[in-house]
C-alpha cells in the first residue's frame, strides 16, 4: 500500500499537471508539493520596500525564497490507481494587486494591500502563501498563519491509501526548437515559453540516454525526454 496525498483544492493541480478534470478522475499528490512541505518558512521577506515606503511605486516586486528550485517534479497519479505520472510544480507565481486585493493568475485570491498602492503591482511570490501589509511593509505569509490565517487557510491535504500501479517516472517535454533560427518553444505549469537554445539547460534537463538527435534526445514513443548534453549549443 502507498500513502497519497489528496489535494481537495483541485485548481492547485490541474492548473499545472494536465487536461483531465476532477469530475473525470481523482489526480492525487503521491508525493507533497514543495508548498505542501514543511522545509519553508512561514513568512518571506519582499523586495523593493524601501522605494515603497518613500512612495516610490515599482512597477513589479519579488516575495521569493532565493534557494528554492523554480518548480519541482511531483509524482502524481489517479486515486484508482489506474495510473501515475511525473508533473513539474510551479514553487512561485505571479500575481495581481490592486489597492485592495490581490488575485494570482487564476483569479484566486491571494491577499490584499489595504491601500499602501494605487493602481496594480505585479508580485512573483511563492505558490501556497498570501499577501499582506505589516506597518507599511508587504510580506508573503504561508496560507493558514499570519495575520489573516482564517481567510486564507492552509492548502486542506487528505491521506488516501490506496493500491497503486507501478509508476513510469521518466518526465517528457513539449519542446520545438526552430531549425532556421536561434529560438526554442516549450511547454511549463501549462505556460508557453520562448528562449534561445543557450538558455534551454535553465529549463530542461540533460538526457540520461535515449536517442539524441541534435539538440533533444527521445524516449522509444518519440517524446522529449531531455537536451543532447554533447550538443555544441549547451557547452
């Protein structure tokens, strides 16, 4: 028997893992998502306070955790059991303030501001926390403490045991590069990017095998598994 972690709050997972809804199949956490872990602290410091409190308005701040990995890979899965797959999480996001409230890209709430703003700031913070204003001074607090834990609760996590089928973890990549120019596409948290080749390794892993062909390597179905670490682009 293995243990799963049962995320009631569904949009946290299918607004990065997939297509298949909730009313389709139950997708679990097999394992927690780095938000869900107790390795992070209960409050983050912002960037840019000084200018705030000058009155100087930034058109974006950041309320990161500098050592934290931009997205993590996740095992997840069906809670039938039917299958289980590798997701890469988002650890951060952005999102939205106006003079009151803050909402992330998915039309959550996610704080407020109580005024310290007049029209929108952009905020990259860490996925699970809320904002708030503490004497003047915006800081990101873990859903369920600080000084509105009762509106923003922690993320509910449910155990289900349940009889699972072995996994097949090797993660595959929406990845196109264009053959005639320097830029690359690909797929993240359900988010469309566009960098150059020599930017790629910041994304996507080196391939540990498969079949490499100039600047990817394939798994035996023909999806991307990984970068070509001998191609000359990632050297």
């Amino acid at each position: 028997m293995k243990d799963f972690f049962l995320l009631t709050f569904y949009i946290l997972l299918f607004g990065w893992a997939g297509t298949v809804t909730a009313a389709e199949k139950q997708a679990v956490f097999i394992d927690p998502p780095y938000f869900l872990t107790d390795a992070i602290p209960d409050v983050v410091e912002c960037s840019k306070q000084q200018l705030i409190q000058r009155g100087v308005m930034p058109q974006s701040i950041q309320c990161v955790i500098e050592s934290a990995p931009r997205s993590s890979d996740v095992l997840v899965g069906y809670s039938d059991g039917s299958d289980q797959w590798i997701t890469s999480v988002a650890n951060a996001e952005w999102v939205t303030c106006g003079p009151r409230y803050c909402k992330t890209q998915r039309g959550e709430p996610a704080g407020q501001l109580n005024g310290l703003i007049q029209g929108q700031l952009q905020v990259f913070t860490m996925a699970g926390y809320y904002l708030a204003v503490d004497h003047g001074v915006i800081r990101a607090h873990r859903r369920g403490t600080g000084p509105m834990a009762e509106q923003y609760p922690r993320y509910y996590v449910q155990r289900w045991d349940g009889q699972a089928q072995q996994a097949s973890t090797q993660k595959t990549y929406d990845l196109w590069c264009n053959p005639r120019g320097e830029y690359c596409t690909f797929t993240l948290d359900g988010t469309e990017y566009r960098t150059t080749r020599e930017e790629l390794p910041l994304y996507i892993p080196m391939a540990d095998g498969g079949d490499c062909m100039i600047e990817v390597c394939y798994n035996d179905n023909g999806d991307v598994i990984g970068l070509n670490p001998n191609h000359s682009s990632y050297h």
